[in-house]
C-alpha cells in the first residue's frame, strides 16, 4: 500500500529516544523529511545520524517545547529545513514521578501538565499557522491509555485526559483548513532507559507479576508497534480519520 508520504515534511517532538525515536525512523521510511526535536543535543545527533545513515533527510533542533518560545524555535527550524511542515507529532510527555492526589506537589502538577498538555497545544498552535498558509497538514497527539482510565499519577490522567478532549476540539476546528488531528494512546511500552525499564530493574518480580496479570498478550509493546499507527494516522490511507484517539495497547486498557 502506497501511503503517499514520500516528500513530506515533519516535525517529531521528544524523538531522541523510545516511541519518538521509532516515529522519526518509521516515516523516514515512507520517505518523509523528518526534523527532530529533544532538550538533549547528543541523543538528537544520534537518531540524526541513523537516520542519515538510511539515507533520508533530516534536520536537528534542541530544546523544551514545553515553553513557548521553545515550541516556536522547533517548527521554526523544521520550516526552515524543509520549507513547509506536513506533519507534527507531540510525542514529548511523561508522569515526572508525580503520584496520586492527596500526594503529588505544586511543582509536579506543574511539570506534567507543561510536558504534556501545554507542549501540545504551544506546539500545535505554531504548526497550525503554518498549515493553514499552505492549505492543510496532519497532527498526532502521543496520548496514553490513561487519558481515559485510572492511573496512580492524578497530574498525568489530568493532563493525558485533557488531550484526549484537545485532539477532539481541534480536529473539529480545524477541519475547515484541512488539516487532521488524531490522537494515539500507547498502554505499556518497553524500551531502554523508559519508565517501564526503570520499574523492571528496580523491582523485577513487581513488573512481572503486573505483566502476568494486567497485559492480556503477556508482554509489553514496543516502540516500533506505536510508530507503525502514528504513520498511518499520517498517510492518504487516513484521510477520513479525525478526531480519534487510538488505543495501540495489546488490549491493556479496560475502558470502552
């Protein structure tokens, strides 16, 4: 299946390492620009340097788009590359270590609902702009499956939550300037240096038993499994989807 995304451009947030990372390879493949975004210079050159290695082109751009100015500075450089924007991914997330209600800090209810939902609207509204001059593009929002279900960390389900309402309301609003907006809502994904990893070294007999008993295909998913929905969510093959949030979970999630 040709899913028409050779020549596009894109911008992937948090993509130096796990689910951004196999996002920002994945639509290389299809042969789309890919500009990549982190705080983390080194672990940017790395993924550039993969993807390089593949052949295709891509652009680097360090720095928290949890910040405005921050979020302005990376689809600033993706055009700048490319000279247009086709598609962002707000990949950029995380719970901080924040736990439930009666415990989680000023600072942490802060922290997450920046990393999580404020980075998806700063970045969205500066891709907007630009979609909207060129007559259209694509946006996924990197979700969880605890945007709509209980989670032991009350800022994370609050923020996740949020942007699960947020990818309904633009894909509405938006739909008037062709541009799609789609949500993907990963469950328990494993990959090195992720929260999953550090629960497993930390507390090896914990995460297997959650494992045996809460993820009905008996593992975790894998990065690569998010990445080949969010390509999708972005190709012709698509084109009638706005709106959704996709569960990619292995069935993990209990909700309807």
């Amino acid at each position: 299946m040709d899913l028409e995304l050779k020549g596009k451009s894109a911008l992937v947030t948090g993509s130096s390492r796990g689910i951004g990372r196999a996002i920002a390879l994945s639509l290389a493949r299809e042969g789309v620009r890919v500009c990549l975004s982190a705080r983390g210079a080194p672990g940017l050159e790395a993924v550039a340097a993969e993807l390089r290695a593949s052949g295709a082109e891509v652009a680097t751009v360090a720095g928290d788009v949890a910040t405005p100015d921050g979020a302005q500075a990376a689809v600033d450089a993706a055009v700048r590359a490319f000279g247009s924007l086709d598609i962002l991914v707000n990949n950029v997330g995380g719970s901080g270590g924040a736990g439930s209600f009666d415990v989680a800090t000023a600072e942490q209810w802060t922290a997450v609902l920046d990393s999580n939902l404020l980075a998806t609207v700063w970045c969205s509204q500066h891709a907007v702009a630009r979609m909207k001059a060129q007559g259209g593009g694509c946006i996924v929002h990197i979700n969880s499956i605890f945007g709509r279900e209980y989670a032991t960390s009350a800022p994370y389900t609050a923020a996740k939550a949020a942007v699960t309402a947020l990818t309904k309301e633009m894909a509405v609003d938006l739909a008037r300037h062709r541009i799609r907006v789609n949500g993907v809502a990963p469950g328990a994904i494993l990959f090195p240096g992720g929260s999953w990893d550090r629960r497993r070294q930390a507390n090896p007999e914990k995460v297997e038993k959650m494992v045996r008993e809460e993820l009905p295909w008996g593992r975790f998913g894998t990065p690569e499994e998010v990445a080949d929905v969010v390509v999708f969510l972005c190709s012709s093959g698509a084109r009638w989807v706005t709106g959704a949030t996709l569960p990619v979970d292995g069935g993990q999630g209990r909700a309807f």
